[in-house]
C-alpha cells in the first residue's frame, strides 16, 4: 500500500478522486487537505467534508491550507463548478469535521511521523505544497514523490497555454517543479482522454447506494458545464488521473522531461513548458489505459459504497 496525501479543491473531478483514494487498496490515504482553487477555501473545505460524510470517510483527518495563491488574487472557476464548487445534488450537514490544523502543519507532522515516504498528490492549485516545500524543507527526503494533476503538453484550458491549476497559482507550481523532490505531472493531454461518456454514467449509476446517485448528479452538472463552457460532448474527469497513476503506474505512462513554468509572459503565464530534450525535472504523463482506468475506478467507488 502505497501512503498518500490527497491535497485538493473540491470540486467535481477532486470528489471522485478523493473516493478513489479511499476505496482503492493500492493507496493508503493518510489525510486530505483543502486549498483554494476551484471555489473558496471555506467551500472547497466544506464540500471535502461533504464528501467524506457521503462515503463513509470518517478515519482520515482533514485539513484547510491555503485561502489565496503567494502572490496573486484567487481566481475560482464557478463557471465550471458552480457557486458551491459542487454544483448538483443536495448535500446534507457534513458529519465529518476538519481539524484544527494548518494543512500545511498536518502535512508536515504525518511526514515526519510516517515510518515511510509518503507520496503527495495534489489534485489543486499548488499553494499548499509550495509553502510546505519553503517553511519545512526538511521534509523534502520524506517525500516519495508528488504526483499532480496539472499543467498540459498541449493547449491549456484558462488560457491557450495555460491548464487552471497551474495558471491560478503559478509561482507555487514553479517552487514545486524546482524543487528537486521527484515530480509527476499529469497534465490535459492525458486527462481529456478519461471523458465521462454516458457507459461510464450507467457504471456509476449502477453502483446504487448512497454514492451512486450522487455520483451522477456530480457528473451531470460537470457535463452540462464543460458543454457550454467548452463545447465538450462528454467531461474530462481530471483529478482521478494523478492517483491512479499512484494507485497503478501501469495505468498512466510517463516520460522523462524538463517542465519550466512561465510566471512572467503576458499571453503565457501559467504555461508549463514542456521539453522533451531537456535535462530531466519531472515525469510527463503523455498515455492513459482508458479502458483499465474506469475499471479501477469504478471498482474502487464500489469498495467506498458496499457497508
Ligand atoms: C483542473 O482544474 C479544476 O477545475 C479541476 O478540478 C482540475 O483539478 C483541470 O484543469
Ligand atoms: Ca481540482
């Protein structure tokens, strides 16, 4: 089992990833914390703990960092996720409380606790890493490695160069990508590939239970939103990309190479420069098992909604 640390925005895509880490027994997901990105942090936090009241997460503590980007104002994507940041269905109270803690603190005390290296994922903008990386940088041989959902070796999708994690927090994502602990990125190239068609719908709503109608209301509102705002037929599920790269390298396939991020161009800010002759910084991922990838999802959803 590999130990993990899931450091999200929720967020449609970061709901089913963060029950992707808790059902799937590959990973052992030691906390969750909350960053701003996709709403505020008090709603990113709140719908954390909504999430984990609906499926049943209630051994994993969570946490809230960061409220705004190092440098910059917040930029959240309400077109995408809705005035809640999980636009759809009706939650109720959460039951499931957050702790007391700074994330960024709680990271830092499991990494010096965990008899092993433990391996972030950060589903989010990347401020919460960044300020870890900077107040604690002794943790840096206590991490296995940083697997993230960010960036593309393509087109982005706030700009034409830049993907929304990376553009909202750009400085972050630059002290990350510097800092010499071992990075995966898994950027738009591959997550537009994990599109939720309406086989994958049935197979969430074929789950039943608490999780399964929920689940669809979730994706149901992500899609009509990805239509108007991109005209896409079906939604990319972005954040559940990362970790089943952890859960199952096999499943996402990864090149070695130099990502620079621009902080500074004018059109450009946010891009990550991806070069493929470059001396290596980061693993790329360029291929997803699409086919394995639900399987391993769905089946780890499964695990979250049976009693
Ligand atoms: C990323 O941005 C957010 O809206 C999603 O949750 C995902 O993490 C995709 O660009
Ligand atoms: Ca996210």
């Amino acid at each position: 089992m590999t130990p993990i640390i899931l450091d999200c925005d929720p967020g449609h895509d970061d709901a089913i990833a963060i029950m992707l880490a808790a059902g799937d027994p590959a990973v052992d997901l030691l906390a969750i914390t909350t960053v701003a990105g996709n709403q505020t942090l008090d709603k990113t936090t709140l719908n954390a703990l909504r999430v984990c009241t609906l499926a049943g997460i209630h051994d994993v503590p969570v946490a809230a960092g960061c409220p705004r980007p190092l440098t910059q104002p917040l930029q959240v994507a309400e077109d995408v996720h809705g005035e809640s940041g999980l636009d759809g269905p009706r939650f109720g109270e959460p039951t499931v409380r957050v702790s007391g803690e700074h994330a960024v603190d709680l990271v830092h005390r499991i990494l010096q606790e965990h008899p092993e290296p433990v391996t972030l994922v950060p589903t989010g903008p990347l401020t919460n890493i960044a300020l870890l990386l900077t107040r604690y940088p002794e943790n840096a041989p206590r991490i296995r490695e940083i697997v993230l959902m960010g960036g593309s070796t393509e087109r982005g999708n706030v700009s034409p160069y830049a993907e929304f994690n990376i553009f909202v927090d750009p400085e972050a994502a630059a002290i990350v990508f510097g800092s010499g602990v071992q990075v995966t990125m898994c950027g738009l190239n591959v997550t537009h590939q994990a599109l939720v068609t309406p086989d994958v719908v049935a197979r969430l709503e074929a789950l039943g239970g608490a999780i399964g109608p929920v689940c669809v209301e979730l994706m149901t509102f992500f899609a009509s939103a990805y239509r108007k705002v991109f005209g896409f037929e079906a939604p990319p599920l972005h954040d559940p990309v990362a970790v089943a790269r952890v859960i199952d390298p096999s499943l996402v396939e990864c090149v070695d190479a130099h990502v620079a991020i621009e902080v500074v161009g004018r059109f450009t800010r946010g891009a990550t420069v991806v070069d493929l002759g470059g001396v290596p910084n980061a693993k790329v991922a360029v291929g997803l098992d699409v086919p394995r990838f639900w399987d391993r999802l769905v089946a780890a959803l499964a695990n979250v909604a049976a009693p």
